[in-house]
C-alpha cells in the first residue's frame, strides 16, 4: 500500500523488461529460433513456446511500453491517491504485459489461446479501474464481449486447425487437407478473431470508449501493443 511498494513494483518490472528486450534483441540479431516444452499432465496439452525473429519483434514494444508506462504510472497514479484501485492497476498492468508476452511465445494453439483470455481479462479490470463511473463499466463491458467474441472465433480457428493438421502447434495448413475451402475459412476466422482485437473497421466499435475510459498509461499500452497483437496473429497465422 506504500509508495515504496509502488516503487518496488516499477523497478521490478522495468529490470525484467530490461533483460527481456535484450534477449530479443539478440534473438533478432541472429536470426535463431529457440523452442523449449514444457512439460504438462496431458502431453498434448503441455505447453510449447518458441521465440523467432516474428515474435522477437512484437516482444520489443511489450517491453518497451510496459517498462515506460509503469514508470509513468508511479507519477500519474500514485498509492496515497489513488488507495481504493492503485494495488489493482499495478497488478493487472504487469499481468496484462506477462500475457501479451505469452501470446506472441506461445507455439501451440492451448498455450495461445490460455494467453489471450489472461491478456483478456486483465485488460478488461485495467480499463474498469475506475470501476466506481458508470460509462466506465459500460466501455468495460463492451469491451469485454467484443473480445470474447474475437476468442470464440479464435477457438473455431484452432479447431479447424486441429482437424485438418491433427496437432494444436501453430503450423501451416497440411497440403494434405481434405477438406475443401480451408485455407479460405482459416483466413476468415482469423480475420474476425484477429481484426476484432486489432479495431479493424467495422470491427472497431468497441474501441474509442475503452481507450477514452482507461486510465492514460493503460490507454498506451492498449493502443501502442494490445491492437498490435491483433496483427501479430494475422502475421502468425496467414505467412
């Protein structure tokens, strides 16, 4: 509750920020991919992640937006004014900035999609924060149907990718598929998951009350990465 613990806070996601941002750009540096698995109850559901050069350069503004906008926030958003909703920012601000991360790492469609809800719903309470205001909550709910319409699409997309590859990893469609038009449902679906969250128009109507409504560090991570990943999975799933 202290402003020491807000200070805490900061230092310690900008450390990580810091670290991260340099092994990305090594990453991009060399042009490797790093894949590690992690080892789960259900071996097909155990986590995959990967780091290429694609999602190396989405990690970089994650960090570097989240780095500067906890710095900003201990300024903007102090403890000793803000004691009924201060702790929650800083919490789901970090946790919003884990899950963007998880989203452009993970390597198979459960991790990914585990991810997007997590960045979901922590983007979802960090635009409430002001939880108290009415039109808050209305941008708030707007917001969150749109996007959980975005990860039923998602789900769809994943399923039919299931179908025709037989594995959840974020892999190309098999040339093998049987199934006719594919390709072409796999571009909609990802259209609609993916322009959705990214504001494309029409599909942007939850956009400008949810920015209008958040807090300004928030705002600027909502409109500097979160859209943003909306064109990552557009990247990821059509190249």
């Amino acid at each position: 509750r202290s402003a020491l613990g807000q200070t805490i806070a900061s230092v310690l996601l900008v450390g990580g920020a810091v670290l991260g941002a340099a092994a990305a750009l090594s990453l991009l540096g060399s042009g490797q991919v790093e894949t590690v698995r992690l080892q789960g109850v259900l071996s097909e559901l155990s986590p995959r992640l990967r780091i290429d050069p694609l999602a190396a350069f989405f990690a970089l503004p994650i960090y570097l937006l989240g780095a500067v906008g906890s710095l900003y926030g201990t300024g903007y958003w102090p403890q000793a004014e803000h004691p009924e909703n201060g702790r929650k920012l800083r919490l789901c601000f970090g946790v919003l900035i884990a899950a963007l991360l998880g989203v452009v790492l993970a390597a198979d469609g459960a991790s990914f999609l585990v991810a997007w809800e997590v960045m979901a719903l922590s983007a979802f309470l960090l635009v409430t924060t002001e939880d108290d205001r009415g039109e808050v909550r209305d941008a708030g709910w707007i917001y969150l149907v749109a996007t959980h319409a975005s990860a039923l699409a998602l789900f769809a997309l994943f399923g039919l990718l299931w179908s025709v590859n037989a594995s959840l990893a974020l892999e190309p469609v098999a040339r093998t598929s049987s199934l006719p038009g594919t390709t072409g449902v796999v571009f909609a679906l990802a259209l609609l998951g993916f322009g959705l969250k990214a504001g494309i128009v029409p599909m942007h109507f939850w956009l400008p009350a949810a920015h209008a409504n958040a807090p300004s560090h928030v705002s600027a991570l909502l409109s500097g990465v979160v859209l943003k990943i909306g064109i990552y999975g557009l990247l990821r799933t059509l190249t």
